[in-house]
C-alpha cells in the first residue's frame, strides 16, 4: 500500500481581494496567474488567508481574516457554521444567495447546453431556518468526545460535526440534538446506530433509526418513552428500505397544498420537497406556466407521490404520471382516491430504459412535465415530445443537466427556452433547484 501524501504546512498569511464565488460557495481570487479558493470570503472582500494547499493551477485558501467585509456579508445564525458541512451561505444575505444562485443557473445554461432564457422567472423563495423538513443525519458513539455525536458531517471531513442545535432543521428536530444524543447514548445498541433519517410533514414529524442490531426491550422502552415525550414518532430500519417498520404506531405524514384542496399522504421513506413552503410555491408556479386547459391531456414524468400531478388533475381535462417506483406510484393512486381526483392515470415505469411499447408512450399530449432526480431526463426525451407538446415545464434538481437536457430541447426538437429561474430548496447551501419553461416553436 502507498505512502499517504501529507498534507503541506500552511503558509503565509496573505492579503488579497476576493472576485466571485465559486459554484460551491467558495470565494475565488486570483493571484500569480493561479486562482486561490478560500472557503467563507466574499466578492469585492479584501481578507487575510494562508495557503493550506492546491494544485499547479489553484491554490485553498484558509481564511483568516476579514479587512474589507462585503455589504453583503451578514452574522451566521448558526454557532457551528464554518465547522459544520450542512451550510456553507449563512453569512452571505438571502438576497445576495438568490443573486448567486440565479447567476450560477444562467451561467451553466450558457456553457454547457448553449442556450440562454427568454425571460427569468422570479426567484422563489421561503424561510430561511428551521425549513428543513427531511435529513439524514449521522450518528456515532465516540467516547473521547463526550459520547453519541448525531448531525451532519463536518465541512470537509468524514467525522460527525459536534453539534448542540441545528438552525435549518425543522424545530422538533433541530432543537434536540442533545436529545437525541442522550437517547442513542442509553441505548445497548448505541455502537449500532449509525443513521437517523428525518421525515416531516405539515403536522408530524417522523424519524428514521437505522439499526444494525436489534434493539433489546429495554431499548424500545427507551425509545418509546422518547416519542411519547416528544410527539416524534420512530421507525426502525434493520436493514434496506423495505424493512422500515414503526416502532409503536406508524406516522400519519402528509402535506397540504391549499390552491389546488389537495391532501398528499406519504410513508415516511418516500421521497418528498426538502421545504414544505418553497414546494408549495414550485407547484403553483409550474401549473400556471403550463396552464393546463379542461380538454387538454398532460404526460408528467418522474411523478413520485403526485406532487405536481395531483394539483395539474385539477386543471387538466387528464393526466398520465410515470413513475419508476412501484410503491410511489401505488402512493399516488391512493392520493388521488382520497382527494376525490378520477382523471389521474398512475404508471410504472423506468424511465431510463425503453418505454416505447408502454400504453402511456402511445398516446398524445398537449402539455409535459419533467421532474427528473440529478441524472436528468436524457434517455426518455425523445419518447416524451414525440407527440410534440406544445409546453414543457422543466423541474431540476441540477443546472448542468437541465442545461444539457435544455441544449437537446432547443436544438433538436425545436423549443425555445422561454424562461427559467432558480428555485432556493436550500436555503444556506449552494445547491441550486430550477424551473424551466420550454415552448414549441411556432
């Protein structure tokens, strides 16, 4: 086995002024041809940093003082930003991440797929804290640090960030980190507890405990009187996500989205919208810019529970929804049963492979939705405008694949990008969300 390269002894201090910010929030400046990344600073700051590493082409910055402060700058909330990996934006003003993030989306739009929008669609946005309503948080038995450590990674490290609180958790949850330390801490199996997944809805809060080894009475009594105490109700997951089970009885989680009086019901290891206020806002949005009319039919892929399909059957004379998870799709047909909705149209299928031979694929559509996870929705788009839509509303969860997914719309199949903007999931992170509008070419 190789030798570990060691790390180089920080050197330094140097002075210099900030340029921008990098796609991970990261200042860049530059400096003998090089650029220097130096994680917290922020454009036009004059700050103090030592050089803790790099490469031929980019030194890391680390810093250590500011000289200059940015007007943008603002006092993290937060006493472990910096130290903890979960944000890496609260001292940089909520209009000044907006600002970065729509630069960051229009930027990728232009350099990858070649194309640029018509308009921008304003920003949207919600609360800044406590937003946070689904998280997986870490958990580890470490003796020389006081005990059980529950939270998010460290920024740039692998270790468990020592926390007290967490100020983007959704408040059950972020204000008893110690709690919940303290109860893994009692139980026998605390060196088997690695995860805890949290999943919120409007009105509960359910979390998730991965368990290598089975909990003795004891523990479950423990564990028991925790949820009692505290109205979180507590899952067990042995082993994959089949095996999810409650501890006592199951959560009742769900979400409400008021425009369209639809009620969606989940479990609490379907996928959901991170923040309950900004997903309400998305969804009001993409139903408007597709404005789905009484006669039209409308194909939505990547459906999930019925996020968007549920609320575009309120509008749309029909709705297909394709979904490659079995248990998603039965999700959603049971939403559409209890929201009174007959003209949704629930299918499986894997929308990475073929799909031309399913029933959804030979029909016709006026209007389409994208929804697609990170990888984008290259493999199914020629089958999804074959019957050429006259509007595509485009949900991402990642501007370089919306970006090259937006250059095959464009220049393939005779779209224009009629418009885009950024949708802040993430508060405090540099995670960029997006919506797009695609329109057919007259």
């Amino acid at each position: 086995m190789g030798r570990r390269r060691r790390r180089p002894e920080p050197t330094g201090p140097f002075e210099i002024t900030v340029d921008d910010l990098a796609a991970d929030a990261r200042g860049v400046a530059h400096a003998d041809g090089k650029a220097v990344f130096i994680p917290d600073s922020l454009p036009g700051e004059h700050v103090r940093y030592m050089r803790v590493g790099g490469r031929a082409s980019y030194d890391e910055g680390r810093l250590e003082a500011v000289l200059q402060a940015s007007d943008d700058r603002v006092a993290p909330r937060c006493e472990h930003f910096g130290y903890c990996g979960g944000c890496a934006l609260q001292h940089l003003s909520g209009d000044a991440q907006l600002t970065f993030k729509a630069h960051q989306l229009l930027e990728t739009l232009r350099r990858i797929g070649g194309v640029e929008p018509e308009a921008l669609l304003p920003p949207i946005n919600g609360a800044q804290y406590q937003y946070r309503r689904r998280a997986r948080l870490g958990a580890k038995h470490v003796p020389k640090k006081g005990g059980v450590l529950v939270g998010f990674r460290e920024r740039g490290a692998p270790f468990i960030a020592n926390l007290s609180r967490c100020e983007v958790l959704v408040a059950e949850v972020g204000e008893r980190i110690h709690d919940l330390e303290a109860l893994v801490g009692r139980l026998s199996i605390r060196d088997r507890v690695p995860q805890i997944e949290v999943a919120g809805g409007d009105d509960s809060v359910a979390l998730i405990f991965r368990v290598l080894d089975d909990p003795t009475p004891a523990d479950r009594d423990a564990l028991s009187a925790f949820a009692r105490q505290t109205g979180l109700i507590i899952y067990l997951q042995p082993g994959g996500v089949d095996s999810i089970t409650p501890l006592d009885n199951p959560a009742d989680l769900s979400y409400r989205l008021p425009e369209f009086d639809v009620e969606i019901r989940l479990e609490p290891q379907d996928f959901a919208q991170i923040h309950g206020e900004v997903n309400r806002l998305m969804v009001s949005q993409a139903v408007r810019l597709l404005a789905p009319a009484a006669d039209e039919q409308v194909l939505e892929l990547f459906s999930g529970v019925g996020n968007f399909s549920l609320p575009l059957a309120r509008r749309a004379g029909q709705v297909h929804s394709v979904e490659g998870e079995a248990g998603l799709v039965h999700r959603a047909i049971e939403n559409a049963r209890h929201n009174g909705i007959g003209n949704l149209s629930a299918h499986v299928g894997d929308l990475f492979e073929a799909q031309d031979d399913a029933p959804w694929a030979r029909l016709s559509y006026d209007k389409l939705l994208l929804d697609p996870p990170r990888s984008g929705a290259r493999e199914i788009l020629p089958l999804a405008v074959r019957s050429r839509p006259k509007a595509v509303v485009y949900c991402s969860c990642h501007p370089a694949t919306l970006a090259r997914d937006a250059q095959t719309l464009v220049k393939e199949y005779g779209y224009r990008l009629a418009a885009a903007g950024v949708v802040n999931m993430f508060p405090h992170t540099a995670h960029i969300e997006a919506m797009a509008l695609f329109e057919l070419e007259d």
